[in-house]
C-alpha cells in the first residue's frame, strides 16, 4: 500500500506546474523600511500662518496632481500642527527644502520636512520670480522623499554623464535600469522633471502603496481523481489593511461561486486541465486575484503504476 502511494505520487508530481503570475517590478530607489505601513499618511504645517495660505495650497494641489492622482496613496489633515501630532510636519523657512529623514522616519518628526515659499536665501532668481512653479515642482520631489524614496542619483548604477553627487539617505531595493526622467533625480535635464512623476515613478508608488488584497493558494497547482472533490485553499490571502475580503471562485467548468471564506472544495465532472480563479474584493474599489490550474485525472495515470507494481 505504501509502495503504491509513493508511486503515485512520483506520478503526480509532473501536473504540478508552475503558475504563478510574477510580481510587477518598478525602477527607483526605495529604502524598504522607510516605507509607511499604511497609504493615508498625516501631514500638518509648524508654522500655520495665514499669509501663506496660498503658498500651502500650492503644494497641496501639486501634491494632489502627482503623487495622489497616481496611486493610492493619500495625504490628509494640512493643518495646525500640535506638539503631539504624528506624520510629515512641514515647516516654511527660506533655506534650502530638504527632509531630515526618509518615508515613515519622518512619522511626527518635528520640522521633518523643510519647504521654501520665499526663495531670498536660497534658490535664486529662477525661483524667487517663480515662486509658484519651483514650490510646486519642489514639493513633489521632498514628498517622494517622505514616501521613502531616495535620489535617483544616489544608485550605483548611475552612468558617469550623470555628474550631481549623491545625496542623501541611500534606498536599499535596486530594481530595473536608472531612471533619467525621476522626479527623484537631479540628472534629470528636467528641474524634477517639472513636478511630473515619470512612469517608473508612477509604478514605484503604486507597488508600495496600492493595497490591493493578495490572494495566495496553498500550492502552486492541485491534482484530483475523477470523481473526487479537490480542496483549493487560499487561507493565507489577507488585506494588506486587514479589511474583511469577499472571495469568488471561478472554477474554470463554467461554475462560478462567491464565498466568504478562502477555502473551496469542488467536484470536476470530467478529466482536464482547469484554470481556476480566486478574486479577492474588499467591498470598496480593491480587488486582488491569483489563478491556479487543477489537474483532473483518470484511472489511466494508475495503469503504469499497476504494471510497475505487477512486473
Ligand atoms: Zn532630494
């Protein structure tokens, strides 16, 4: 009896096939710890003055047109900040515009984040009579900072016609080629590539702060007899939020389910190959899936084996 099992087995094993979709892979330089566990981060102003209402509203659109429009991502409050407040605090000085730390190191770190609305000190005329445009194009490169991306420039790989120093915090994922058109760049012939996420900027934001729910099966493919129910478990598909997940099944037959739990035993009818769906939703506009194949099989994969064992 044992003999036989492993037998089959050993025969099995060849219908499980590699199915796993591969993960979306974005250029850029991220620090991986720094980036924030959630994707609506606080931001408020140390100096709140009226006289620049205009100025933080600035930066607030131009904000919202770059990092907000792109992803997921959003920044709320831009108010008063009070001593206990928790997220990116900016305060307005006329100095050169920096972050003293990288993504959610700046978490309620006191004048974590420096912007310029005057440009008497610094940034000279090309910013002091366009005082709009450069704290616009500005914001959006320190607020790539503040989600945890550094200088483009910073890279290894950055090529020798890029002369700009490093600056700044090193990210520590180094994934596709440089990227010139970063707002994240100071090569960039673009001065931050005029406040305009590029498209690998674009696809950095969204890998790390696009929470859409992971639905992850137990194997990479399942095998069944004929006449057998197969058990297809996606217990470890979570929320990145820990919201609660609807689940539906599309069990590659023609039969769909829905289910609120991640695990689904089904009866095929016939032998085949089935390309089995699971789309996890969150009940608001995410949804993740993944696809797993189920091998259905005959008595015929037992004649080899009963030959073996009858030899
Ligand atoms: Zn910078």
């Amino acid at each position: 009896m044992l003999k036989k099992f492993t037998i089959l087995i050993a025969l099995a094993s060849p219908f499980l096939l590699f199915n796993k979709a591969s993960a979306d892979i974005s250029r850029g330089y991220p620090l991986k710890s720094s980036i924030w566990k959630y994707n609506d981060i606080p931001v408020c102003w140390e100096n709140f003055g009226q006289s620049t209402s205009a100025e933080r509203e600035w930066v607030r659109s131009a904000i919202h047109n770059s990092w907000e429009k792109h992803s997921q991502v959003s920044f709320h409050g831009w108010g008063q900040c009070q001593r206990s407040s928790s997220g990116i605090r900016i305060s307005v000085e006329d100095k050169g515009p920096h972050v003293k730390k990288l993504g959610r190191y700046l978490d309620g770190y006191r004048n974590g984040m420096v912007l310029n609305f005057t440009y008497n000190n610094w940034g000279g005329d090309a910013c002091k009579f366009n005082r709009q445009w450069c704290s616009e194009v500005i914001a959006v490169h320190e607020f790539g900072h503040a989600l945890g991306f550094a200088h483009e420039q910073n890279r290894p790989d950055t090529p020798d016609s890029c002369k700009d120093a490093p600056q700044g915090t090193n990210g520590d994922i180094l994934i596709g080629p440089w990227d010139k058109d970063s707002v994240m760049n100071y090569c960039n012939p673009r001065y931050n590539n005029h406040g305009q996420l590029s498209a690998t900027d674009i696809k950095m934001v969204r890998q790390f702060y696009d929470l859409d729910p992971v639905v992850i099966f137990s194997q990479e493919a399942y095998a069944a007899f004929l006449g057998n129910k197969v058990t297809l478990d996606a217990s470890r598909s979570y929320h990145p939020k820990g919201d609660n997940l609807d689940f539906l099944w599309d069990l590659g037959d023609g039969n769909v389910d829905s289910s609120s739990v991640p695990v689904y035993e089904h009866q095929y009818l016939s032998r085949g190959t089935y390309s089995v769906t699971l789309t996890a939703s969150d009940g608001a506009r995410r949804s993740g899936a993944d696809t797993v194949t189920v091998n259905v099989y005959g008595v015929e994969v037992l004649i080899p084996a009963l030959t073996l064992l009858l030899n």
